[in-house]
C-alpha cells in the first residue's frame, strides 16, 4: 500500500472556493430557456421573482459570467463542515484486488447528512437578505429538507417542507430532525393544497414523487405574502452552489498530482453530479483536459438512459415553468423505491444539454444490485452510504473490476453525497430479501410522455 497519497486529502480552511462556478460559461450551445407554460417565451426576471428570490433569480439567468463570488456570510457558514475530504479507497480496491486507484470525495460530514447543505445555505441567505419570512420547498429522500431546515434556523427564517409521501412514511427519522430544526413537515400529495388534493383525485392511493412535492410547495410559495420557493436540484442557481464540491475536489487531487480517468456520480435532479464534474467538465469543455463522466441512475426512474430530450413541466401538477431536458414525462410517477432523492421525472436542462451533446454517458443500474454494493462499501470501507450514493459507488465497483480483468491502472473518482443512517428501512429490506426491481415498461413510460405539453420551438 503506497503511503504517498494519504487516505483523506484535506484542503485547508483557508482553501475553500471563495467563488463558485458557473458550468453553462464555457458551453458553446447553451441550455435551453426556461418557458412560461401560459405563453410557452422564455421566462423574464420579473416573471421568476414571483416563484425565487431576486439574486437566484440573476445566478439562474445568468450564462456568460464563469465565477461568483461566494458571500463572506455563507463561506463563514461553509467552514461549520467544510472543506470536505477526497478520500483514497484502499481498503476497496485491496477487497476487489484492482490495479485502479479508488477516490470518493465525501459530502456526509455534517448534520443533514449530505451536499444538500451547500445550496441550502446560499438560498436561505438570499431569502433573509431579501427581507422574507420564510421559504417552501420539496424533498425525497429528506437530505435537501433537513439541510434547508437546518439553514433556515440559522438564519431564522421559517421553513415548510413537502416530503415525498412514501418517504414521509420510509424515513421517519429524517423527518423528526427537520422538525426539531423547526420545520413544517407535510407528506405530499396532501389535502393541504389545490394542487395535492388534484393529484389525490387523479392518482388515489399514490405514493407521490418529486414532481408532485413541488407543486404544492410553489402553490403554497406563490399563494403566500413574504414566501418564495427554494429547491434542492434541477436548476441552474443549484448546480452553481454544488460547484464547490468539484472545485475542492480537484483542488485536492492536484495536490497530489492526480488526474482521474473517469468521474461517476449518481443522478436524480442532477445537482450532486453538476457539482461533481463541474471544474473537470470545464476543461473538457475548453479542450485542455478529457475525462470520462458518467451519471448514474435508477432503473426504475431512468431518465437520461430511457427519457425523451424534450421541454416539459419540472412538476406534476404542471404549475412550474417548461425545462428542456431529458424527461420521462411529468405524469409519471415512480415506484417507491429506496433511493427517495433519485425519484424525478426529468434531468437538470444543463445536463441534459450536456448528456445530449456526447460529453457525458449515462448508465441505470437496478435496486437491488445497488444495495449490493453499498453493504459491500460498508463493510470494507467502515461507513454506511445513502442509497442514492451507493448507485454511483456500484458503477465505480463495476469500472473498478473490468480494470482487474484489462490490468489498466485507471483513476476512479465519485461522489459519496452523504451518509445512510436514516434509511436502515432500506437496508432492513435488503438483509431480509425483501427488496426487489422494478424497471418500467415502455408503457409506464409512454402514459409519462402523454401528459408532456406541444412545444414547437
């Protein structure tokens, strides 16, 4: 075992990012606008305040300034729990006897358990500064609501979550920390909204999904004085904040001389995988380095590999604005599977851009194989990953085998976003065989795709 790369790669305090990066700066071909669904034009800044605060408004529109400056309030916020370790998984690649070097930049090491914290803090810092009383939002898994409640406490600010029903019911525990944050928890679909009783009537019995989460908290957001919504993914004001994950990232692999062949990051909105790849995707970009990127995704809600490149709406009860991106179609609802924080319908429209210009690949892994792979981790490498982590750790395991069979010494690098100690509901299930896959059939998918909107642009 080589003692010349530690097994934690630390920057220090004095080098976290003082700027975050701005992916869309060096795309030629850039994403896609946000439509209007009444007037199907791209989305004005007056028109976007009315949902976001002012400055995410300006960092969501913004696509020719490549760094902003990280406000001194949210860096000092930052040094709570960052710069966050990449860390050298030998005791994994001993197990899988692989000539690749294994490396996981880890992003559990704070209360809320994942990355979800960087954008929260920055989108609960523009709401106070804007003078609000509090803020709206949706969650999966719950990482993003228990990072947004933990941010909106610190700042004061009022807090009201719409938990994803089935995960509302699956992770009580993640839902007991946002409240004791002081977080309004709702399981959605709810009867609490226009919108979620809509969802209720036409899908009785539904589990619920990220799409119908959003609904009803833009509802709420929009319907009430000093509110606006916030959200965890998808957007571009998101993959901005995430941005500090890669750049600490590399900043940290630099120090060693290390140069990854290929980056691999689980995908559900995109936010974890934009933050990842974004200063590696940048010289890509420029054309000063190549790396292989690959997001990874659910079977059961496969939206890059199986989805249609296509504008639809980023929520079920079709209230949000049209996103370009790959997308399975609002009114696909998918099944209540483990990994809470994967299960939307679509892709981040910068990712999807990407994904459809050939610069990234795409690969959907099923249930139980990723389950496999992160008791796997657990067991060699002592910490216990949340299930949406344990899909980009399942690919990195399969990239690290075919490596023992070829004998290529080949860098891996992925995200480990957090940690899984409020999904042992999950685990529960796998140890006991309960678990199972479920992929959906070219009709689930085509029933998604009827409920997407004509645009002809």
């Amino acid at each position: 075992m080589s003692q010349e790369i530690p097994y934690k790669i630390y920057l220090s305090e004095d080098e976290i990012p003082t700027q975050w990066y701005n992916l869309r700066a060096d795309m030629k071909k850039k994403p896609a606008p946000l439509l209007n669904p009444a007037t199907l034009k791209p989305l004005t800044a007056e028109e976007l305040s009315v949902v976001f605060c002012k400055e995410l408004v300006e960092q969501e529109l913004d696509e020719n300034t490549p760094f902003i400056d990280i406000p001194k309030e949210i860096r000092d916020f930052y040094k709570m729990y960052r710069p966050s370790p990449v860390v050298r998984a030998y005791c994994l690649e001993k197990y899988l006897d692989t000539p690749a070097e294994i490396y996981y930049k880890f992003e559990g090491n704070n209360t809320s358990g994942s990355h979800k914290l960087n954008s929260a803090i920055a989108q609960a810092y523009y709401a106070k500064k804007q003078g609000l009383k509090g803020v709206t939002t949706e969650t999966g898994a719950g990482q993003w609501g228990t990072a947004l409640s933990m941010a909106s406490a610190y700042l004061g600010l009022d807090c009201k979550v719409y938990m994803v029903k089935c995960s509302y019911e699956q992770k009580p525990f993640r839902r007991e920390v946002m409240r004791t944050y002081g977080a309004t928890v709702t399981p959605s679909p709810s009867n609490t909204t226009e919108i979620g009783r809509k969802i209720l009537a036409e899908f009785p019995g539904t589990t619920g999904s990220l799409g119908c989460a959003i609904s009803e908290a833009v509802e709420v957001a929009t319907s009430t004085e000093g509110y606006r919504y916030v959200l965890g993914s998808v957007l571009n004001q998101v993959l901005l904040h995430q941005s500090v994950i890669g750049l600490e990232a590399k900043a940290a692999l630099d120090k060693y001389g290390i140069k990854p062949d290929m980056i691999i990051g689980c995908a559900g909105g995109g936010s974890n995988l934009g933050g990842l790849i974004a200063p590696f995707m940048r010289e890509k970009l420029r054309g000063e380095n190549d790396y292989r990127i690959i997001a990874v995704e659910p079977a059961s809600c496969p939206s890059f590999t199986r989805g249609k490149y296509a504008y639809d709406f980023c929520d079920t009860g079709k209230i949000c604005p049209l996103a370009k991106m790959y997308t399975l179609g609002s009114g696909f609802i998918p099944s209540a599977s483990h990994a809470g924080g994967l299960r939307f319908h679509g892709m981040c429209p910068t990712l999807s851009e990407l994904y459809d210009q050939g610069m990234m690949e795409a690969v959907a892994v099923e249930q139980t194989s990723v389950f496999e792979a992160a008791t796997m981790f657990a067991r060699v490498e002592g910490l216990l990953p949340a299930p949406e982590s344990s899909h980009a750790i399942r690919v990195a395991i399969d990239e690290a085998l075919k490596c023992k069979q070829t004998g290529e010494k080949k860098k891996i690098l992925f995200g480990l976003t957090g940690t899984g100690y409020f999904d042992l509901v999950a685990y529960q299930k796998y140890n006991d065989g309960e678990m199972g896959d479920y992929i959906p059939t070219d009709e689930d998918i085509q029933k998604g795709w009827a409920s997407m909107p004509k645009v002809d642009l």
